[in-house]
C-alpha cells in the first residue's frame, strides 16, 4: 500500500509545499513514471510498455499491484487488430500522491477574512463550519453513551487525517492528536482551533474546550477536554 504524506513548511506567513524524498523517490520509479503518464491521459498496456521501455508483461505486473493499492483501475477497452486492448486510469485517491496548495490558499483566506471581519467574527464563523460538519454525524451519535461519543469524535478526526487517541481521566475525556490535520495553518490562525471546539462539542452533546499548545518551530499538539460530569 503506497501512503503520501505532503509537508506544508511556512515562513512568515507564506507556505512552501514540500514533498517528502520517499514520495520524489516513488513517483521517479517506474510505478511512478506510470502513474504520471496515466494522470495526463488513459493509457493502454501496450502504450506504456512503450513510454517506460518495458516489456507488456512487466508493465502488467507493475498495474496489478498499483490496482492492488488502489491508484489504477482498468475504465474499459480499444479496439485492436487482434482483440480488444485494456485501458487504464488513475483513481481519485491517485491524486493524493500530488501536492495540493490547500493549506496555503486557506492560510491566505484566513488572513483576508481575520482582516476584513476582525478575529472575534471569524470565530464565530469557524465554530459555525464546525456545528455543519458535524451535522451529518449526529445521527450516529444518537443514543451512544458519552464515551462513546467522546470515540466517535477521535475516529472523525482520524478520518480527517489526524492522529487522535482518547485519554481518560477523573472527571473528564481528553482527546489528544500528535498530528493535527490543521497543522499547516494553526500555528498562524490557532483560531482553527474553535472549528475542532465546536464539531466535538456538536457531537458529544457537552461542551469540549480546546486546550491546544502551540511551540515555535514545533508541530502544535492538539487537545480537547470534555469534561464527563457535565
């Protein structure tokens, strides 16, 4: 299974996406070279066979484990002299192998909006999208203990591309991530933070305080309390 992982680095307040050397290394091997060639256009066996200088069956090995970890799939079929050619196509998690500049056109939004609006509004609309994320997965949370809500939560910021873990306490659920999937706007805008605030809060049904420590130069560390005698 290939995973990516994109590197966002800011300095000042401009971001420079990066992508790690084991991501350069894959996309410079030969299941990299297919998956460039595919993501410019579908492409048959025997078309890439040409392009990468290998043989149909090599290149038939090379699409079956990439089929296997899902980046290829077969779309259909050519016409051929002598029988129907398979064509092959990226899928949309193929897409996650190339640098998005997500994090920085937000890390830009939120400055224009915390200029134009002031930081108290922009809160105020962060905790807003938070509550509308959150809507779609009330109807799971329905009838769950608060534990299990509090759970809930975790795998949603899992999902997200966290890395959360729940920690209980006397008194009170902490769910701590060691990989926050706002890292690379939150130490500039720590106000992302309240949309995180206000999703656990939506779903859990008591409110979660956000208790997030930022450190110059290091990744933030992400917390929320939730206090279980609410």
């Amino acid at each position: 299974m290939v995973f990516v992982v994109v590197y966002y680095v800011t300095i000042g307040k401009r971001f420079i996406v990066k992508l790690p050397k084991w991501n350069k290394r894959f996309l410079a091997s030969t299941r990299g070279r297919i998956i460039e060639l595919l993501r410019s256009s579908e492409r048959t066996v025997n078309e890439l066979a040409e392009e990468v200088q290998l043989t149909d069956n090599a290149v038939r090995a090379h699409l079956s484990t990439l089929e296997r970890d899902g980046l290829v799939r077969q779309k259909g079929e050519r016409p051929g002299l002598r029988k129907p050619h398979a064509v092959y196509q990226l899928t949309t998690e193929a897409e996650q192998l190339f640098p998005k500049a997500y994090a920085p056109l937000l890390g830009q939004f939120l400055d224009v909006l915390d200029e134009q609006i002031g930081a108290n509004e922009l809160k105020m609309a962060l905790r807003e999208v938070g509550r509308r994320m959150a809507e779609s997965h009330l109807p799971a949370a329905q009838d769950k203990d608060l534990e299990s809500r509090v759970e809930l939560v975790k795998d949603l910021f899992n999902e997200l591309g966290g890395l959360a873990v729940v920690e209980k306490h006397h008194g009170y659920f902490v769910i701590r991530g060691d990989s926050c999937p706002m890292a690379a706007v939150s130490n500039n805008h720590p106000q992302v933070c309240c949309l995180a605030e206000a999703l656990a809060t939506e779903i859990v049904g008591v409110p979660a305080r956000e208790k997030c420590e930022y450190r110059e130069g290091e990744p933030p560390q992400c917390r929320l309390e939730i206090d279980a005698e609410a």
